[in-house]
C-alpha cells in the first residue's frame, strides 16, 4: 500500500541535500522532482553561521533551485520569538553577519534578559564564555539557537555551539530554551507559513537527535537518509523512530 501522500516535506540541509561543501547524490534532482510533483517545500536548517539570505546564495551556487522564502533556519526563528518579548534587551554570542540580522534587538553586555548563542567559532574561549555564565548567574536567561554538538566542515570535525550551551547549562543551573530543531517550536513556525496541519508534511534528515525526534514531537511522518551524520549504530535504540529509514533523498522519488 502506498503512503498516503503529503502536501509538504520539510527537509534538512547540511547532511541531507549538501556535505561538506558538494551536493549529497541525487539532491538537486530530487529537489526539482519534487517541484515538478507540486509539492510545497520548507528547508529547516540549524545552521546558524548563516542568515536565510546567506544559506539561500550557498544553495543557489550548489546548483538547488530553491527559493529565500522556503529557507527556515534557527536565527530566523529566534528573531521571531525576540520580537515577540516586549522591551528585551541581549548579550549576543553569534556571527557578525547574524548579529545584523538581529539589529532591531538592543544589544545589553551587562544586565541583558537574555544571552543568545549561536555559532561563535574561535571567540568561544574562557573569558568569553566566563562573561556569559556570569550573566546567567546575575538573572538573564539562555538562549540557544541551536544544540548540535558538533558538526563537519571540509576542515575537519569541529565542536559547535551546542556543546558550549551544555558547559554554560551545566554550570549555571540553567535550562536553554533552543531555537533550532528538534524545537517543536521550530517546526510549527515552518508549518504555519504552509498553512498546512502536522499530518499534512513529512520531515525528512540526516539527524536522529533534531531532525527525527523534533518530527516526533511535533507528531509528524519523518524520513531519516543515511547520508550527512548518520552512523548505522544509531538505529539501534534510537532516540526516536523514523516513519521510513532511506540511503539518501534519491530514493524519495520511489516512495512519493
Ligand atoms: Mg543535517
């Protein structure tokens, strides 16, 4: 029996449609298939280095056909949730470009509401770090804008700013109200700009921990591809449970 047929798919970006810098195979026709089948598209990403603006030339340059306003990614989603606190002000511990981005937010260094981390790269250090764990101490809550613990560049491995959320967790008692995936929060804002029901669209990821259990959640059919992150050991006892396992998003023409 077929499944039944969704309006939208929401699908991830790094590890899912590019890896390290090049197209997963497959992706950029997939893409186009599934516009040509008329379905409507959402790109949820926890890439936070990056504005919607931004991601969009990065994908426009790997050949995807894909439009500004179908990108969601986590910055996005915290400016939205910012401007919906009256009067607040921020330590920002993000990219210069996504601080911009954020320009309309009072900036606060000393007695912020909120200290906001997003990817920081070499400015996470002690005394930066130790700045933003003393303000947590004096009152002002954490933001995350995403909580991947690492992440895969051509470089390397390298640690993202989810493992720099987690130390300031830990040493101040404090909980992290995150932005990015797996927020359920995140996949809602997605689905209300489609109009659309949490029955009505799929996710689909390469992430078991954001991708498969924000689906979960948020009560929604999910696709994990095993390109990007995945490491087969992580079907075993899985976090959450994907509705369908795929090698990559090429197969997703033979199952839709
Ligand atoms: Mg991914």
């Amino acid at each position: 029996m077929n499944p039944t047929r969704p309006k939208a798919f929401l699908i991830d970006l790094d590890g899912t449609l590019y890896f390290k810098s090049e197209p997963c195979p497959g992706a950029i026709e997939t893409v186009h298939y599934l516009r040509q089948e008329k379905y409507q598209l959402r790109f949820l990403t926890n890439t936070t280095a990056k504005t919607p603006k931004m991601l969009h030339k990065q994908m426009q340059a790997l050949g995807f056909d894909i439009h500004e306003n179908e990108i969601f990614n986590a910055t996005y989603a915290c400016l939205l949730y910012l401007r919906s606190q009256p009067d607040v002000s921020c330590h920002f511990m993000v990219d210069d470009a996504v601080k911009a981005f954020f320009k309309e937010i009072p900036t606060n260094n000393d007695t912020p509401d909120f200290v906001v981390v997003g990817d920081y790269g070499k400015r996470f250090n002690f005394h930066t770090l130790n700045h933003a764990f003393r303000l947590l101490m004096d009152g002002a809550e954490l933001i995350a804008l995403q909580k991947s613990p690492y992440w895969f560049s051509p470089e390397g491995i390298f640690l993202d700013c989810g493992a720099f959320v987690t130390l300031l967790e830990t040493a101040s008692g404090k909980t992290a109200k995150v932005m990015g995936k797996p927020s359920e929060t995140f996949f809602r804002i997605a689905l209300d700009s489609l109009q659309l029901s949490q029955s009505e669209a799929i996710v689909v990821g390469d992430d078991i921990t954001s991708d498969i259990v924000g689906a979960q959640a948020t009560k929604m059919r999910s696709i994990l591809v095993k390109t990007g992150k995945f490491k087969p050991h992580q079907l075993e006892n899985p976090v959450a449970k994907p509705t369908w396992v795929l090698d990559s998003v090429l197969e997703l023409s033979q199952l839709f």
